[in-house]
C-alpha cells in the first residue's frame, strides 16, 4: 500500500487550529489515564497518608502516555491508509486538517520522552521497579496501533486497554503511595478496566464497516453490530454488579452505590446504537460511553473518599 501524501488545505485561524489539535488529543479518552489515577490514589489515601506531589506526577504522566497512544492510533491509522477525508470522528486529522503525519509522531515521541522524565522523578520518589512497568505500558501504547500486528487490530484491543488504562494505572498509583499491593485493590480496578473496554468497544461498533473493509478483526467485527451492542450493555451491567458484590461483602463501603447515579447515561449509550448504521449516527452513542465512564469513574472515587472520612 503507497503511503497517502498529506492533502493541500486552506490555511486555518487560531481558534479552528487550537480545535484540531485539541481534538487530536482526543480529550473523551483522556478520562481513562485521570479516573484510574485517581481511584488508585483515594484507594491509598484510605490506607494511610498520599503524597500530592506523587500523585499530580502520576496525573501527568499518565495523560500524556494516553496523548501519545492517540497520536500514534493517528498517525498508524493514516500510514495504513485506514483515514481519508470521509472519515468519522475525531481521528482523521492529518488528512482532512492538514497536519503532518511526521508532526504527529514527533508530538507523540515528546509526550513520551516528558512521560519518562516524570516517571524518573516518581521513581525516586517510590521504587525503580515502576520503571520496568512504566516502559511496558508505553510499549504497549506504542504496539495498541503500531507494530507488524497492531493490538487495536485484533479482537484483543478492548482487554488490553482495559488491564493497562484500568488495572495497571490503578494498581500503580496506589503502589507508589504505599508500596504495597493487595487483592482488593485489584477487585476495585476491575469495573474500571471493564468500562475502559467500553469506549474501545463503542469506538469498534461504529467503525465496524470500515474496520472490516481494511481487514482488522476487531471483536465487534467478530461479535456483529446487533451483539457488540448487546456486549456493551453487558460490559455496563458488569461494572455496576461487581460494584454491589463490593459494598455488600464489606470491601467497600454503602457509599460507593452512588456509582448508580451514572446508569441513566450507560443506558443512553447502549439505546443510542440500536438501529444506527452510520458512523455519524453513532457519535452520541460513543460520547455517553465516555460521559459514562466519566461519570461511575469519579462517583466512585468521590464514594471512596467520603466513606474513608464518614
């Protein structure tokens, strides 16, 4: 497959042109580096005392390996010839925006190179061994799209982002305050790392017809639209009864059932797929994915942090 050459547009004004780099972040992602932080962080605050400092670092960091995992999604995904100017979304930008394709790897070899200088500090601050694991998780950002067999390509994509953006992030910023591990812990990432393959599931679905043009073989691809929908909304369901099976077997506390205000906007998301076809037509289904995540996200932390002082 030739390399596509970077189409001839317009020049842009500032405010359109702070849009479209603002858009290549892709800020709806951005919630699965900050909510597994923060969990895990409000997890350790309950065991003891956190240092802030360690904490606003782990923030940054893990935003910017999420940024970077973008860009690279961006920059593979027009190597491969998979985003034209009909494109659906937020992906697409160096096509139908003009960017360089080499711009976009750079920004996100630099995300990465600031995400390795924080890591240095964190490890002093902590232990070395979060080297080792901060390497593999920004290998496996680099490998989700780039990489002879891309991950984002198989039916793997939805666990993997969830174990490294749920249950690493989690486990990881809880280490780093406590230097201690424990399986409950663990059973808190979980409906976390379930709704993060959400968004990757969402984001299949509507790029079902595409994806299977370009031969990937996604799980939505192999599942079909009616049963990736169906899949979605068990994804969903999951996450809430693992967050019941919590609270009444004493793990968490009563006020961790304030994650049930955010249903209404899960039950939004899966009606919003059915009957749509159109990528475009899927948009607000995978929006409210995200706003769902969002959402159980930070009303479990916020249940966290009330029952650690209640």
């Amino acid at each position: 497959m030739q390399p596509q050459t970077t189409p001839q547009v317009p020049s842009i004004n500032q405010d359109k042109g702070f849009r479209i780099w603002w858009k290549l972040l892709r800020p709806h992602t951005l919630s699965a580096a900050f909510i597994p932080v923060t969990i895990g962080t409000v997890l350790a605050l309950n065991d003891g005392s956190i240092k802030l400092s360690i904490f606003i670092a782990m923030l940054i960091a893990s935003i910017l390996i999420q940024a970077a995992t973008n860009m690279f999604n961006e920059y593979f995904d027009y190597k491969r010839g998979l985003d034209n100017e009909s494109s659906v979304g937020i992906g697409g930008a160096i096509v139908r925006n003009g960017i360089k394709a080499q711009t976009v790897l750079n920004l996100a070899i630099i995300f990465l190179s600031i995400a390795t200088v924080i890591g240095i500090y964190i490890c002093i601050m902590s232990t070395w061994w979060i080297a080792l694991i901060g390497i593999i998780c920004m290998a496996a950002g680099y490998f989700y799209t780039g990489g002879p067999i891309p991950i984002a390509y198989t039916p793997f994509g939805e666990l993997v982002a969830g174990f490294f953006m749920g249950t690493v992030i989690i486990l990881i910023a809880y280490f780093i305050q406590t230097e201690t591990l424990s399986f409950t812990i663990f059973l808190f990432s979980v409906p976390i790392a379930i709704l993060v393959g959400a968004i990757l599931t969402a984001n299949n679905i509507r790029d079902l017809d595409g994806d299977k043009e370009n031969g990937r073989k996604t799980l939505a691809i192999l599942l079909g639209r009616k049963n990736s929908i169906c899949f979605l909304a068990l994804l969903f369901i999951a996450s809430y009864i693992i967050t019941l099976i919590l609270v009444f077997s004493g793990v968490a506390t009563s006020w961790s059932l304030i994650v049930f205000l955010s249903i209404p906007k899960a039950i939004s998301a899966v009606k919003q797929f059915i009957g749509k076809v159109r990528p475009i037509e899927m948009m607000p289904a995978m929006k409210a994915t995200a706003q769902t995540n969002v959402q159980f996200g930070f009303l479990l932390a916020l249940g966290l942090f009330i029952g650690h002082y209640m």
